[in-house]
C-alpha cells in the first residue's frame, strides 16, 4: 500500500506539468520532434513552386496536366527518459535538489508524450540499471513512470554511465528520443556513447547545483563524498584550494562539452536555481527552429 502523503506529491507533480504542457510546452514539443516517416496522402494538382521531384508522371500522364505527390509525416515517436538516481542527484543548495529537478523535467517530457499519444519508455540508472519500463502508452503507463521519477530510490550510491549507454543500446530496439537526465558525475567512453547517438536521438540534461562550481569561503569544511562516502577536509581560506576546485571544475566542464559536440549529441544544462523550466522552452524553441 503506497502511503497517502506520497500518492498526493505525485498527484500534485502531475497536475502542475499537465498544466505546464497545456499552456505552454504542449505544442513546442509537438514541433520539436520529427516522425518516424512519410506516409502518402493524396496528389494534388501542381502549383508554381512545388518541388518538380514529387510530381507523380503517372497520374500527371493520364491527366494531361501535372500532379504532384502529398505526403505527411507519420508522428509516432518513442520517448525514453533515462533517469540518475545515484546518491549525487540528492545534492542541492538552492531550494531544489538535483533530483527534483530530473522529476519536474522528466514529468513535463512524459505528459507531452502521453497527450500527443506517443511510446514512453524508463529506465533508471545508477553504477548499475535499476529499473527498465519498455515503451508504452496510456495514462496509468504515465503516472507510474511519474511517480518513479519523483519516488525511486536507487539500490546502489554509484554511477557508471558505460552500463547506461549500453543498457540503452541493448535494450531499446527502436530509434527513440532518449533524454538523460543526470549530474554526468564521471563520463562514459567514446565508443558507448558514439554507438548510442548513432542509433537514437540522444539528449543530455545536465543538471547542476552553484555550490559544487564555486567553493565559499568558510574556513575548514568537513565534508564527505556522496557516492563513495569518502570523508575530506577542506580549507576553503586556502588560495591553492580555490585554484584547484576551478581547474577541476572547469575540466569536468570541457569534458563533458567534448562528449556532446563530438558525438553531436543536443544538451541542455540546468541547475538547481529554478531555471529548469525557461531552459527547456528554450531548447524545444530552438529544435524547432532547425527543423524549419
């Protein structure tokens, strides 16, 4: 029996994003995305400017005046949110963690698959799968994969994103849209990652908190690894010890900027600051504008 007080947060995550994707990004979504295909639906006669390879000569020769080909693009899509539930995506400073984030931004990407009748798939990950929900469709698919993503607590503190990517590979069969929703604490390799984009449509949401990209000035910290629970001691007084945290910091950066754009993977980064929202309007907004 799942506690009332839960069952009420994912009803009240679900009424907030159905309303976000309503009044908002229900439609960015439905024109960020391309089909599967083309499906023919009718000829119709030509019109100056149409493009002269979809004429049909068939129809255009029993005719006698030309006719051109119409297709629409068949909208079937397959969405699958792959979810970190290491013990890192925990972390937050601000006034969300890292794991609320993913939930919010993964309850959006699930409501607009559902309303626009598409496959959504799950999977959660940590250094090893967790959890995996083949492709499917209706609203009780939706709401359990929506109360994983707010509720699931992962069995292992580590992560491997090798074994995600080929998890993703050996288990998703279809060409899917694949958004990965996690803090890329470490990086897989080349070849995993290359194999992934290649076969799908790979989106990395990179999720962030302020405090772990500038250290505050606050004496000795005693402080402990999230994942490893390795204890560590901190002067943050120390001049060497701020240079070190930037060097580190903006070599996870680089890192991970070399994955994506080698791979030509799409990615959005969000943090734990409440900016989740406009950040993926923004991206649904601008894969529109390439498709046009």
């Amino acid at each position: 029996m799942i506690p009332l007080e839960i069952l009420r947060r994912v009803r009240r995550l679900q009424l907030r994003t159905r309303k976000l994707v309503q009044n908002l990004l229900g439609g960015e979504y439905l024109s960020a995305f391309k089909g599967s295909g083309l499906s023919f639906e009718e000829v119709r006669p030509y019109c100056a400017g149409d493009d002269v390879r979809a004429i049909d000569w068939n129809v255009t020769a029993r005719c006698g005046t030309p006719f051109v080909k119409r297709f629409l693009e068949e909208r079937e899509l397959t969405l699958f949110l792959a979810l970190d539930v290491s013990a890192s995506m925990n972390f937050g400073s601000q006034s969300l963690r890292k794991r609320e984030v993913a939930a919010e931004l993964g309850a959006i990407l699930a409501t607009c698959a559902e309303m626009n009748k598409d496959r959504l798939g799950f999977l959660a990950f940590s250094d090893q799968l967790e959890v995996f929900i083949p492709p499917s469709r209706g609203i009780r698919h939706t709401q359990r994969i929506i109360r994983d993503l707010l509720l699931l607590q992962g069995k292992s503190k580590g992560t491997n994103l090798n074994h995600l990517f080929d998890s993703i590979n050996q288990g998703i069969k279809r060409r899917a849209i694949v958004f990965v929703l996690s803090d890329f604490q470490g990086l897989p390799s080349q070849n995993s990652v290359r194999l992934t984009s290649k076969k799908h449509d790979l989106i990395a949401v990179r999720i962030t908190d302020p405090f772990e990209r500038k250290l505050p000035t606050a004496g000795i910290l005693d402080v402990k690894d999230c994942e490893s629970d390795e204890p560590l001691l901190i002067d943050t007084h120390s001049k060497s010890t701020h240079t070190q945290f930037v060097k580190i910091v903006q070599e996870a950066d680089e890192e991970f900027l070399k994955m994506v754009r080698s791979n030509r993977i799409d990615w959005i980064e969000v943090t734990t600051q409440g900016d989740h929202l406009d950040r993926l309007l923004a991206f649904f907004q601008l894969r529109k504008s390439r498709r046009g």
